[in-house]
C-alpha cells in the first residue's frame, strides 16, 4: 500500500541552524501538508501546498518557515534558523485532491531536537 | 476559534470491553472528521473518515458516528484487544481552500489483558 515517508527520523541541531525535513508524499497525491506536534500537545497545522504554491499557512509558519517541491516527488520543509521551541515532532501529509472527503495520509514523522 | 476537544483524556479497560471515545467540535459547519490512531513516538494511522453528510462509518471493530448539530463524534471500539493500546485523535476539516485539519489532544487507551 502506498504511504507518505518523511527523512531523517530524528533530526538534532544546534539553534539558529538551518534544518531541511524531507517527505514524499503518495505518487498520486496533489495536497501536501506540514503539521507538527510539540511533546505533550496537539498537532497543529503549519502550511498547505498544491500546485507549487503555498494554499494556507498558519501563524506558525513564520519567515522562518519555507516550504519547496523541488522535483516530481520530494516536498521539503525549511527551517531557517531554529529557536528552542521548534523542538517537535514534524508530519507531512498528502491528499489525492482538494474535495473535502478526501482522507490525508500521514508519514512517520521527523523527531527535530533544537539544543 | 474553532477547537476540538477528546474525553476522556485517559481510558484504560480490560481486554474484550466495547467502548466509545468522545470527540467534541465548537462549530458544526464542518467538511469532514477524521479519527487516527497514534502509537507512542510514532506517525499517525487514519482509521476512518466520516463526510459531513454522513452519520457513521464502520471499519472493522470501528464504528465512528457523527451529530453536527450537537458537534460530536464518537469512535466505537467493539470486543478491544490489547493491541487496541494507543492514543486515538479526532481531527475536523473545515473546509475551505486548503482543508487543513483541527486536531483534539487525543484519548489514550490502555486495554489490559
């Protein structure tokens, strides 16, 4: 069965270090998301993406934030320079379209420590 | 602002038990509900999906059901099993251009042996 796989694992850097967290989503799928879920919390919305563009972004996703689809299958989170507080877990999602039935797949996530 | 929120926080049971989890939303104009399944450390598992025009899907053990007018949802857990053991979210999809979702914090279920 298809499924969305996110690289690395676990992830540790210094703060104000740049990071890249890797995804690829499921080949047929056009909506992709970030999300992330600080330990203890909920998961929270970052950004969605379709058609090489950003569609909605929280206010989260600061300047800080950017997100790319640099070729036909990755789709990458940037963090330009990490803070204490982006230390969380980090999920990509994908979804086959924009019709509101549709169900987003989840990856396993990158565990980002920020020290 | 719009937020979803899961009772109980915890539930543990013995092993065989039907049980429901509880899902809560503050406006009922959704799209859709998702349930998922969270193992510890790990990526979340869609277990069902329920359309805003629907009442309940069944997978399996699962039933979820859904109310907007009231702005619940619940997740039926029929003959649990240890395995069952996870932490159980339910996320609403308001719609919009981008159809993020709006997660609660998650029932974590311990089912004993």
């Amino acid at each position: 069965e298809p499924e969305v796989t996110q690289t690395p694992s676990h992830q540790v850097t210094q703060m104000g270090q740049e990071v890249i967290l890797r995804c690829v989503p499921i080949s047929n799928h056009l909506y992709f998301y970030w999300y992330r879920q600080i330990l203890g919390q909920k998961v929270e919305f970052l950004v969605s993406f379709y058609n090489n563009e950003i569609s909605e972004k929280s206010e989260i996703f600061d300047d800080q934030f950017s997100v790319e689809r640099p070729d036909g299958s990755n789709f990458t989170l940037k963090i330009r320079s990490t803070k204490l507080e982006d230390s969380a877990m980090y999920f990509c999602a994908s979804s086959e379209a924009l019709r509101f039935s549709e169900t987003q797949y989840f990856g396993p996530g990158t565990r980002l420590l920020v020290l | 602002k719009q937020e979803v929120t899961q009772i109980p926080a915890a539930l543990s049971v013995p092993e065989g038990e039907n049980l429901v989890l509880n899902c809560s939303f503050t406006d009922s104009a959704i799209y859709n509900l998702q349930w998922f399944r969270q193992d510890p450390g790990k990526g979340l598992t869609s277990l069902l999906l329920i359309q805003s025009s629907q009442r309940e899907q069944t997978s399996g053990r699962l039933n979820a059901s859904l109310d907007k007018s009231s702005g619940r949802s619940t997740l039926y857990i029929a003959a649990s099993q240890p395995g069952d053991s996870a932490t159980y979210l339910c996320a609403v999809n308001y719609g919009g251009s981008q159809g993020n979702l709006i997660f609660g914090k998650g029932t974590k279920l311990s089912v004993k042996p």
